[in-house]
C-alpha cells in the first residue's frame, strides 16, 4: 500500500530516485514508526510522515517523523557518534540515540494549537527542538535552549493563565491559512530574518486562524527537548504546558500577526 511519505529533493539526492520511488510505493516504508522528533508513534498509511536521513561520512540511517512536527530533511552527523547509535540501539530507539549522539544537529519541532487564557482561545505555537540545543564554541554537554531564549527575550512561564509580554521585533508569518515562518530582527536591526522557516508551509485550523486574526497577536511557548511532545488533543497540549511551567522549563513571547 503506498505510504503518506514527505521525500525532500535533498533526501532523494541522497538516497537516489529509485529508493525514493520505492518508499513512496509503501515497498521499504514502515506502517508504524517511532517519531524521531516527538518520540510518539506514527502510521505512514494514516498521516503524513517525513523522511528524516542521518548521514555520516560512510553510514546513513533512515528515521521517520510527523510531517506535523519537522519536515523531510537531511541531518548530517559524526560517522562514529552515528555507528555507535546503530551498533547499540534498536530500531524503535534510533531517535532516541541519534539525537543524543549528536545535540547541535537538533530540529526546531513547531505545532499550532489554541490555549484558553483569561477566558479567551488565543493562537499559540509550541517550539520543542529534536535534540538538546547548546551554545556555539561550548562542550555541547549542557541544554542551554532556553538560556539562549532568554537572551533573546523570551520570558518564562509561571502562570499559563497570564499572557505573555509582547517581544520587540518578531512576528508569525501566515499566509492562505498555512504558518510559513517565524521571524525575528535581522542582523544590524535591519529587516527581519526567518529563525525557523517551514520547509512546507504547515495547515492551520480555521479556529486557529480565526483567533489569530482576532488578536493579531501570535503566542508562542517554548520547551527543551522532552518537554511537551505532539499532543492529540488541545485540552492534553495545555496539561503538557502546565506541566514543563511548572518543572520551569517553558518560556513564552507574544508575538505580532504577519499576513492572514
């Protein structure tokens, strides 16, 4: 049966156009798969699913994603880090291990969602990156994630019942009802620049899209690596939140609406 695979042009470059035309025929595509992103399982007959390549110097390991959490794309690691994870793993934990074999590869994960607060729905993305995210020139043994939106003047969460401050200069790309970006200010303060950019534009829901140009006005929450995971349901997506503000691991910026 033909799998609801997402196969990028670099990806296909990679594994070549005749494996890429079999995954998408469903011949070497898993039905159920482990979410190399959100850790929960997926089904490649039922939702779309990304093809996700980790390429060493001479090993490459296929995973499998939502679409809904990052896109088809390539990871490029160390060839030892990436033998180590195969040589000690099993399939259903190759994300796990690849992603801590290798932080600085991690993936910005965005999913949209509507969070209830002072009595009004409010649009809100959640960013959850891949992997533990450390700062450039450290050992890359510490997840400095959200010190590193603190820099940027991202605040953090106490109460989920409170909106959060509006931070200067970046907004919510949507167009035609799909999220294409997030922005931020660009280098000299000139313009704006993309600090994480959809590799398809990702569908929103029409109450989404609904809220979010009632407010004009975009939240966006942010979590370490583990932290929220793609939640099914909204009322689930709010207990996770609760749950990493409470653990002090969630921060948050009200950002401006750009498009429709």
């Amino acid at each position: 049966m033909p799998r609801m695979l997402d196969v990028s042009e670099d990806v296909r470059a990679e594994i070549g156009d005749e494996e890429a035309d079999r995954l998408l025929a469903g011949d070497n595509a898993p039905g159920s798969y482990d979410c190399t992103s959100c850790r929960t399982q997926g089904d490649s007959e039922q939702e779309r699913t990304s093809t996700v390549l980790f390429v060493g110097d001479e090993t490459a390991v296929l995973a499998f994603a939502h679409a809904s959490c990052i896109p088809s794309q390539v990871v490029r690691v160390a060839e030892e880090q990436l033998q180590g994870a195969v040589a000690s793993i099993t399939a259903s934990d190759t994300a796990d291990a690849l992603s801590a074999a290798h932080p600085e590869q991690a993936v910005l994960g965005v999913t949209s969602g509507l969070v209830l607060i002072e009595g009004e729905l409010h649009p809100a993305l959640v960013v959850e990156p891949t992997a533990p995210v450390a700062r450039p020139g450290s050992d890359g043994l510490t997840d400095e994630f959200l010190s590193l939106l603190a820099d940027q003047g991202f605040q953090q969460v106490m109460d989920l019942d409170a909106k959060p401050a509006v931070l200067p200069g970046w907004s919510v790309l949507v167009a035609m009802g799909q999220l294409h970006s997030v922005l931020q200010p660009g280098p000299g303060g000139a313009g704006q620049a993309a600090w994480w950019q959809a590799h398809q534009p990702l569908q929103v829901t029409e109450g989404w899209r609904a809220a979010a140009n009632k407010s004009h006005t975009v939240l966006v929450f942010a979590a370490p690596v583990g932290s929220i995971g793609q939640q099914p349901r909204e009322d689930l997506l709010r207990d996770a939140l609760e749950k990493a503000a409470a653990n002090g691991r969630l921060v948050a910026a009200a950002m401006p609406l750009a498009g429709t």
